[in-house]
C-alpha cells in the first residue's frame, strides 16, 4: 500500500505539468491515450441552476433517482473489468481492520482523517486551473452534483430546504463541512478525557498516581449506590465513544462524512473517469481505483455506509467483491458499530 501512496503523491505533485500539457495539446492527449472504448462517459443533466442560497449542512435523504424515461446513458468503461483493476496486490482487509489495542472509535476518527487526506488528491485533480481557463469540473460541464443521470444530490440551504447545486460547488461545501468538523476540538478531540497525563499508566490509572506536595491523595466518595441498579445506570447515559472523550454526534459526523465522500468518489468516476484521469495519465485509473476500493473496504467493514448509498457504484464494487479484492469480513460489515 505504501507504493500506491507514494504513486498517488507523485503523480498528482505533479499534476500541474500534467494538466497543462492536457489543456495545451488536448487534442493530441487524446490521441495518443484514445479512449478505453468507443464513446465517452455522459455527462450530468443540463439544467444548471440561475442561483443557489448560501449552504447550511449536507442532506442526508437527498438522492433524487430520475425516471426510467430518462434517456439510456452510454456505457460506464469503470464497471467493466478490465479497467477495474487495483494498483496494489493483495484484499484490502490488513488496512480496514483495527490494531488490536485501539479503541474503534479512535480508528473511525483516524480513518475518516486518512480517507480524506486520499480523497483530496484526487479532487484537486478535477479543480486544477491553468492559463485563466476553467476547471475540469466546473458548473457549465458539471451543473448538477450527481453520479450519472439516475443520481442527483442536494444540499440543505439555511431554511433546511435541499436545492441543486453545480457539482464543483457541492465539492467544496463538503470539503469545507469535513476539515471544520476534524478541526474541531469538540467534534474530533485529540485531548486524552483523562486530561493532561505524563504516561498512558496515569491517563489509566489516575487514582493511584501520586500526588504533589501539599495536595490530598484521599479517594472522592461516590454517591451512595444500590444492587437493583445497573452498571450503565450508574455510569449514565452512554453513547459510541465516550469511553475515549467523543461526543454523542461523533458517530454520526463520521458516517455524514463517509456519505459525503463517497458522493465525491461517485461523481469522480461518472463524471471524469476518462477527463481528466484517462486522458492525464493511464496510471491514474488504478490509483483511483485502489484508494476507492480501500474506502469501500473501511465503510462497509464498520457498517459507515449503507447499500442504498453505494448504489451507483455498485456494479464496480461487484467486481472487487467477486475477485476478493474487498474480502468477506469487509463486504458482509463484520465489524459494523451500532449507536
């Protein structure tokens, strides 16, 4: 994995020799590299909005799945094996599973963080701007956030209504939406719930660390107790990781943020599987690949993404599944958390 990490660095540190040598000589990129078949992916709808509200927060029940009267899309090269292959060798599971000794709320937060950071170079593919022209997602190609014509996602504005807007938009509200939420000390913290501790014994154990001078090492009283209770009684109202000091919406930050990715990841392959990651280079496809197949892997594993969110690639999931690039334990959600 540690190669495929590298290959994704520097093929996209240099990206900015890359892209202007596709937008300089396009259509001879084009020619040399062709296609992986006849025909190009489809677009998303035409229908870009005159204007959208300033954004309050992502929408969770807001997949639009257009009719069956919708024209028939052309044929999605990704889905088929040839071009679904990884970069790396090899299942997905010795990176998916939790060391042993951590606690799986620490390794959700560790790889909603690490997720992103893969996500994000991928991203900053499709944003690159040169010589003053437009982004390779931009709202004229791009108008709508979906993952071909059968999947359209909105946002909720600030009276909680969800509106359409231009993919390239979206993309960077959800961007915006997650760096916030793991900046934030309240919603991800980094603080042991211990507080400040010298050694992980007395984050542990701080009953039996001794004191400084001057100050009392008396054990504090607890209230008075009773057998008819129970220890979660006792302890209080409990939630998924607040043994480890997560607040009660952590779980449902971590699984918005893995909705919100793989949202990202969907639009990437309907929208510019061919522009720009064919067409910039050949190598870019199993990159793409092997670090959406590592985050399906994660969120199915841990339950963080359900079926209905990963319909629109679920064909190419399919293929990984079937030649056991993502194994049993993860395409089963051997491990998934419950609030």
């Amino acid at each position: 994995m540690s190669g495929f990490l590298q290959s994704v660095r520097q093929g996209f540190s240099n990206r900015q020799a890359g892209r202007t040598n596709v937008t300089a000589n396009s259509a001879q990129q084009r020619s040399q590299n062709g296609s992986p078949a006849t025909g190009n992916p489809t677009n998303p709808p035409s229908n870009t909005p005159a204007s959208f509200p300033a954004a309050a927060g992502p929408n969770a029940n807001d997949t639009l799945q257009i009719g069956g009267d919708a024209a028939p899309e052309s044929p999605k090269f990704f889905f088929v094996e040839e071009y679904a292959k990884l970069g790396v060798k090899g299942n997905m599971h010795p990176l998916a599973a939790k060391p042993v000794y951590l606690e799986i709320a620490d390794w959700l937060a560790h790889q909603t963080v690490e997720q992103y950071r893969l996500l994000n170079w991928f991203i900053e593919c499709i944003q690159e701007v040169n010589n003053g022209e437009a982004a390779i997602c931009n709202p004229k190609e791009c108008p709508t956030m979906s993952a071909g014509r059968h999947y359209v996602y909105t946002w909720l504005n600030n009276e909680r209504q969800p509106i359409r807007v231009p993919a390239s938009q979206y993309i960077m509200l959800v961007q915006r939406w997650i760096v916030g939420k793991i900046h934030d000390p309240v919603a991800f913290p980094t603080d042991s719930p211990f507080g400040p501790a010298s050694s992980s014994f007395e984050a542990t154990y701080p009953s039996v660390v001794p004191t400084t001078s001057g100050s009392s090492n008396k054990p504090i009283p607890a209230g008075p107790t009773t057998l008819n209770r129970t220890l979660s009684d006792l302890s209080g109202r409990d939630w998924f990781g607040k043994s480890v000091g997560f607040p009660e919406t952590f779980l449902g930050d971590v699984r918005t943020a893995w909705r919100q990715m793989f949202r990202i990841y969907a639009h990437l392959y309907h929208s510019h599987f061919v522009d720009p990651f064919w067409h910039l280079n050949k190598s870019c496809c199993p990159d793409l690949n092997s670090s959406f197949c590592f985050f399906v892997s994660v969120g199915k594993l841990y339950g963080l993404l359900t079926d209905r969110d990963l319909e629109p690639m679920q064909e190419l999931i399919n293929i990984w599944v079937g030649n056991g690039s993502i194994p049993g334990d993860c395409a089963n959600g051997a491990y998934a958390v419950a609030q």
